[in-house]
C-alpha cells in the first residue's frame, strides 16, 4: 500500500510539473507573436508614409512609354486604355481612341482643366495646390527645361508659388512632348538623313535679340506668333496694331535660310526652337474653310480650277474660269490622290514635313488648343517683356464660327468611311508624335 500511494503522489507531482511547463510556454509564444505583429504594423505604417512622401515630391521622374507596334496602337479602344493622371482627359470623348499610350505623368493630384473650346487634346489639367505644395515651392529652385537658353530663362522667373508650381507643370509637360518626339522619331525616321538644309528652315522665323526660332505651320496660331516676333523686334509696339497683310505680306521677319551655312548652324545650337501644332484634321477644315470657302484671289485660280477640273462632272464654264465653289469632298479627293492635278501647300501639309521636328529637335511644343497658356509661358522664360502677351484676336473672318471638333466632324461626315481613314492615314505621323487623339471611331 505504501508503493502505491508513493506512485500516486509522484503521478500528482508530475501532473503540476507539465502544468507549469504548459504556463510557461504560452507566456514566452505570446509575447514573441505580439512582438511580431507589431514589427509588422510598423513595417506597413512606414510602408505608406514613404509611398506618400513619394507622391508629394517635387522631383519625381518621368517614366517614358513604351513603343508599340502601329497594329497594336491602333487597336485599342477607349475603354480599354488606361488614363494616367493628368493624361488625355477628353479621350473618351465622342468613343475617340488614342494611338499613343498614355505618357506617364507624377503622380499629384489632379483637377480638371478645361481646354479650348474645340480641342480634342489636353495632356494635363490644373494641379491642386495644397499647403505642402507651396512649402516645397518655396524651397525649390523653378525647373528650367531649355539648356541653351539658360541666361534668358533666368531673367522671367515666377513671382508666387501658384505660378511657380504652374511653371513647373508646365515644364513637365514640355518633358513629355519632348520624350514622346524622340520616341517616334527614333522608331519611324531613324534612318533619314541628319543634313540640314535650307529647304528644311525654309518656314522658321528668326527673332534674334530674344534668341527665337519659330517654324510657322499655318492654321496654328501662326499670325498671332509673327505678331509677337515682331514686337519682339521692336517693328511695332502692340500686337494689336499689326494688320493682318503686314504679318504675311510685309517681310518684316528675317527666315532662317536667309543666313549662311555657319549662321543657321549658329543659331540652331542655340537660340530656343518653338514649334506649334493643331490637331491635324481640325487644322485641315479650317484651312479648307478659309482658303475656299471665302473669296481668294490666289487659291480659288491656282488650287480651285485644276480640282474643279479633275474630280467635278460636268461642271459649269463658270466655275471653271474662277475656280470658286470647290467643295469638301473634291478638296478630299485632290489632298488624297496621289497624282495631285497641283501641289501640295503649306496650310495642310503635314507638321512632320513642314519643320522636320525629328532633325531640328525643337525646345518647345506647345499645341494650339492651350496656345494662350503655353504661349505666355515661353514668353516669360524667354524673358520677354511682362506686358507682352499673347493675342486671343482672330483678324480674318472674325465672324465666321471658329473651326472646332464638332465642326470638323460635320465636314468629315460628307466622306465615306474608307475617305476618312485615308485622311488620318495621310497625317498618321503627325498624330504619333504629338499625341493626338484618333477622331473618329471607326478607324483602325
């Protein structure tokens, strides 16, 4: 009997022993699983506060897009493209689709922009300027896109952190366009020859007290633009006092193929090459709109009487002798034909013709749907005079409706389907590299 109450005793002592141990072990598991979880919140805490700190950032770089084939561009629908912020914000609009991927932008907060009425492109709206913006603003130095201008860039400087934080938006955007341009060049016109000639600054203004190089393209702002050059250059001192006969007609405006080989090469190194475009098709209708819809001694003879003649069917003696009356349809079927009854003319020939963007790697694009934003912008860097600004006035038919989208889409819908793909066909490249939405939903 006393064995076994031994043998029970020592069962109760190791019965306590393994719940002491049992204790024990939970105490130490617990506290190294409490001690993870809070490493692991810490980690996620630290995680987001970084992530944040990035988006606010000033200096965030710019992410090129990646190249694609035109098929694939192409096939693309705007449901399925994705918006960056900041990014195309009409896109969707009207089922257009873009051949471009989106460029991708810093990731700030974004507020719609609106755009000028009729365009159909806009590469990033207003930014929302918070308290944080204008602390870093007031510590950071403007950034400045132009290298070669760099002593005339200095003497425009903004004056508030508002237009500093619109000067670096602004200049952010000029990186993009830059980029995108090299982009295309690189895969569409590598192999072209990188001579310059004088044909190719044939349609590039000079402005030399302010170191400027602006290639016209007609149908852009072009008129407004040889008004400001030549107050620049002190022949007038208001660009409202300027008639529209002595801006195209006056050679006021010294051409760069007027200067020899060593002055053309001078000043291409270094004075800031401007560039200004339109959307391609827009820029067509108000050119045909202009040139033939309205009496013109020029275009209705030399370009109107040759279409007239080819492509109307039994057309009048009348229209004949004068050319007038050429419609929509017959200026379509002469752009397309590749045996043109006359030339082609500056007012709808291709941006990517008219001034080789891809040889002469202008330093500013700005776009005719925010011309009068992007326009004082460059003036300002240039250090132009404050007073000077861009005029908004349009000097010929003033009357008549302005070419919009909706417009150009009423013309457009006289063509067939076939007729409209042609015509964005013929200015393919120009949508490419500056990034044009494509204008109607039935093309490929």
């Amino acid at each position: 009997m006393l064995w076994v109450e031994c043998r029970i005793v020592d069962a109760l002592r190791g019965r306590r022993r393994m719940r002491a141990t049992a204790v024990k072990l939970p105490c130490s598991f617990w506290f190294l699983l409490l001690f993870g979880a809070g490493g692991l919140v810490l980690f996620i805490h630290l995680q987001d506060l970084s992530e944040m700190v990035q988006q606010q950032a000033p200096g965030v770089k710019l992410r090129g897009t990646a190249r694609q084939s035109r098929e694939a561009l192409c096939t693309q629908d705007s449901e399925g493209v994705r918006v960056s912020p900041g990014q195309d914000q009409r896109l969707a609009v009207e089922g257009l689709t873009s051949p471009i991927p989106p460029m991708q932008f810093p990731a700030f907060q974004w507020t719609r922009h609106s755009a000028t009425p009729g365009s159909r492109e806009q590469d990033m709206g207003s930014l929302r300027v918070t308290k944080r913006h204008r602390k870093l603003l007031k510590t950071s130095p403007v950034v400045s896109n132009n290298s070669h201008n760099s002593s005339s860039s200095s003497s425009g400087s903004p004056d508030s952190p508002e237009e500093s934080w619109q000067w670096y938006r602004l200049s952010h955007i000029q990186e993009a366009r830059q980029r995108l341009m090299k982009e295309v060049c690189a895969k569409y016109k590598s192999s072209i020859s990188r001579t310059i000639t004088p044909h190719h600054v044939s349609r590039i203004y000079v402005e030399d007290k302010y170191k400027l190089l602006y290639c016209e393209v007609p149908k852009a702002g072009c008129s407004n633009w040889k008004r400001i050059l030549m107050v620049l250059s002190g022949l007038a001192s208001s660009t409202h006092e300027i008639k529209h006969d002595a801006v195209h007609y006056g050679n006021h405006l010294k051409r760069l193929d007027s200067f020899d080989r060593q002055g053309i090469t001078q000043r291409l190194e270094t004075y800031t090459k401007v560039l200004f475009v339109r959307e391609p098709l827009e820029r067509l209708v108000s050119a045909f709109r202009d040139k033939f819809e309205n009496p013109n001694t020029y275009y209705h003879p030399v370009f109107g009487k040759p279409i007239i003649s080819k492509y109307r069917v039994n057309a009048s003696k009348v229209a004949l002798r004068t050319g007038s009356g050429v419609t929509f349809q017959e200026f379509m079927q002469y752009l397309l034909d590749v045996h043109r009854p006359v030339g082609m003319d500056i007012h709808w020939e291709p941006t990517s013709q008219l001034c080789s963007p891809c040889l002469l790697d202008y330093n500013f694009i700005g776009k005719f749907e925010t011309m009068e934003e992007e326009a004082n912008f460059l003036l300002r860097r240039t250090g132009a005079p404050h007073n000077l600004t861009f005029p908004s006035f349009k000097d010929r038919n003033p009357k008549a409706e302005r070419t919009s989208t909706h417009l150009t889409h009423r013309y457009f819908a006289q063509l067939s389907t076939s007729e409209r793909q042609r015509a964005y066909d013929f200015y393919y490249m120009d949508y490419l590299m500056f990034n044009y939405s494509k204008p109607f939903k039935d093309l490929y």
